[in-house]
C-alpha cells in the first residue's frame, strides 16, 4: 500500500515532516516523514481516515475508513481537493460494499473492496476500468 501510518498531533508535524496536501479549513493534513513514510494528521468532515495519498498539487486521494459509516453502500474511497470539495467518489463493484485498501502502481490506481474485489480505477473519474474477483 503507498500510504501508511496514522494521523499525529499537529504539534509534533513542525519538525522532520514536510507537507504534501493540506485542507486548512479541515485541519487535515498530508505529510512525508524523514523515513519517507506517508502520513495524516486529522479526519475528514468527522470521518477517520484509514490512508491518504496526494496525487499532485491540488488533488489527494482519501480513504476513509469503513466503520466510520453505517450506510450498506459506502463509497469511501474520494479524491478531494484543498478546498475539501470531493472531485469524485470511487465506483463500487457490488453492493453493499466498501473499499479497504488502495495504491498507486506505474499500471495506475489499484483498490481493494470488503467483498473480494480488486480493481483498476481511472484516476480522473474513480470509475472502474478492470475487475478481478480475488476472493
């Protein structure tokens, strides 16, 4: 997975860090480590974030993770901009479903869903290009 890690105290970021993506008006922070792990700092609208990962400048990818919702159908996987508006939310194969784990390969966006599905996603759209049952 390309991202890893959870969120520290602000506090602690000031030093060792250097900041990827932010949402200010969120507080949510993205930030490489001096070991070059990727990590968080804050949730995103109240919802925890189980990975993040910006994808340039403007755009981060967000998953946010699974418990944080009750609804059957919980399109967790987004890219968000600075701003904190969701450019796209992740096509889900099945329903219910949720996503559990995603990463960047030189093949494009890979994700995982709780039903046993791995996907290829279109990074622009978050709509599903490839599927393979893994189950």
């Amino acid at each position: 997975m390309a991202t890893s890690g959870q969120g520290l105290r602000c506090h602690l970021l000031d030093f060792m860090t250097t900041e990827m993506f932010s949402i200010p008006c969120m507080q949510f922070i993205v930030f490489r480590a001096e070991d070059g792990t990727i990590n968080w700092s804050g949730s995103y609208r109240g919802m925890k974030v189980a990975a993040a990962l910006p994808i340039d400048d403007a755009r981060c990818l967000i998953l946010l993770d699974r418990m944080a919702s009750k609804q059957e159908i919980f399109e967790n996987l987004l890219c968000v901009e600075r701003s904190g508006n969701v450019v796209w939310k992740a096509e889900l194969p099945d329903q219910p479903d949720a996503f559990v784990e995603f990463e960047m390969t030189a093949q494009g966006l890979r994700a995982w869903t709780w039903s046993c599905w791995m996907l290829k996603l279109d990074l622009r759209t978050g709509k599903i290009i490839e599927r393979e049952f893994v189950k």
